[in-house]
C-alpha cells in the first residue's frame, strides 16, 4: 500500500508541472510626456511685460500700476526705457527671474512655465535681494505680456 501511495503521489507530481515558457523580457512602457517641452531653453528676448499691479508684503493693499519691462537680450532689458541688466535661468520645477535695479530694488522670483505659456502672473512673489538691505521685502506683482 505504501509503494502504490509513492506512486501515485510521484505520477501527480510529474503530470501537475507545467513547463516554463522564456522568452525575451517585457518591454518597458514609453514614457509620455507633456509637449511644453520644460527641458528646452526658454527666453525672454524680445518679450516685453507690463506691470498692472503690485502689492508689498503678503496682506497689503494692491496697487495700480502701468510700467514696461523688455527683455533685449540674454542679460539686459528695460524697465519705463531704462536698461539695467537681469538674470532668467530654470530651476527644478519652474524658472528664476532676477531684475537688477528697479524701482523697487534688486527683485528676484520664481516664475511658471505655465505664467510664460499663457502671458500672464498672477500674483507671484517677487523678493528684494538687494546687498546691504536685509529687510527681504516681499512684492507680488500682476503682469501681462503684449
């Protein structure tokens, strides 16, 4: 009884496995990606923006506003006319924005691939980075580009 047991119990094993069919792996899913094209160079030459508003700080009153701001080339534009140079470079997920020398000092802030699509901030945050100020006044500004 115990030899047919082994038996049995050796011919199901062999009738129960299944061979293994290898072949190439799988192939990896594309990856798709958005058509904004982030990791390409973007620039602002030859763009020109208008402040409409302009706010200090996180809470205050929003103020009207109409200056011009015309980026020339890679390192210079111009603010109501006057030339001053700037800095415009990506960041991890969106892009800094430095002017030198306006009327509200050296400001520097993070602008959005999405602000640069449609031609409109709303808002953003502009910080006075000025040497020897230390205040770090905060400016949210509205602009639009024409």
């Amino acid at each position: 009884m115990r030899y047919l047991f082994f038996i049995f119990l050796l011919a199901l094993s062999i009738t129960s496995c299944q061979k293994e069919v290898i072949g190439p792996p799988n192939q990896p899913e594309p990856i798709i990606t958005d058509t904004l094209e982030i990791d390409s160079a973007y620039s602002l030459v030859g763009q020109t923006w208008v402040i409409t508003q302009y706010r200090v700080g996180e809470f205050g009153e929003i103020f009207q506003l109409n200056d011009t701001i015309s980026f020339l080339d890679l390192t210079t534009y111009t603010y109501n006319g006057f030339e001053s140079p700037y800095s415009f470079y990506p960041t991890a997920s969106a892009f800094n924005l430095t002017l030198n020398y306006t009327p509200f000092g050296n400001i520097s802030g993070t602008i959005y691939q999405g602000n640069l699509n449609i031609g409109n901030i709303n808002g953003l945050k502009f910080t006075d980075i000025t040497v020897g100020s230390g205040n770090q006044t905060n400016y949210y500004f509205w602009m639009i580009r024409e």
